[in-house]
C-alpha cells in the first residue's frame, strides 16, 4: 500500500491549522504595538486643565460676537428684469440685516407646538 498519499492529506489540514494560529498571533501582536503606541501618544500630550484653569470671559464680555436680526434678500422676478438672472447676479448673501433690529417676544397664547396655539376647544 502507498501510504505517502495519506500522509500527504493529513498534513494539508495541519499545514491549514498553523497558518490560522500564526496569523492569529500576528494580528495579536499587531494589537497589542498599537495599543502601546496609543499609549505612549497619549503620555505625550498635554494634560487636560483643571478645575480653577479653565478659560475665562474677558470682563467686557465675548469678543467680536454681534447680535443682530436678519431677513432674507428677496430674488427678483424674471418678469420684472426682462431676462434671466445667473448665480453669479444674484450676490455673495442670501440674507440682509433687518431695519428692525428688536427681539421677538412669545405672546402666551398666540403659537403652541400644534395648530394655532388655540384654546383647543370647540
């Protein structure tokens, strides 16, 4: 009897087995650098402030913060030109600052989250 064939096919599914072990700690060794490097990353930064470091608003208040309401440029009509307007025509800002320049207030009563804002009754 020719027993190499048998020992050739035995040793295929060994020769698998130690493929998958061996990659398997490559990929485990792999894992384990990178957590290391993240670590040592990690050292190297600068720490995080503590409580009383945190920054501070100025004492004139945020800087180079403006308030301001806006309104919507309106386009204008094809009719109106006479001609087609391109992207280029029609400006950097969808928006304007509104002459109005007071807040809105809620008014009780005048909106809610559905419908009018009504008493809800019929």
């Amino acid at each position: 009897m020719d027993t190499t064939r048998y020992e050739a096919a035995a040793a295929i599914p060994v020769f698998g087995i130690v493929i998958v072990v061996v990659g398997g700690l490559v990929i485990a060794g792999a894992l384990v650098w990178a957590v290391g490097l993240g670590i040592r990353v990690k050292q190297r930064e600068p720490r995080t402030p503590r409580g009383g470091e945190h920054p501070t608003l100025p004492e004139s208040g945020p800087v180079h913060e403006t308030h301001q309401r806006r309104e919507p440029d309106e386009v204008p009509r094809a009719d109106e030109t006479g001609e087609r307007l391109t992207p280029h025509q029609l400006g950097t800002s969808g928006s304007r600052r509104s002459d109005d320049q007071t807040r809105p207030r809620w008014d009780p009563g005048s909106s809610g989250s559905f419908g009018s804002g009504g008493s809800g009754g019929r």
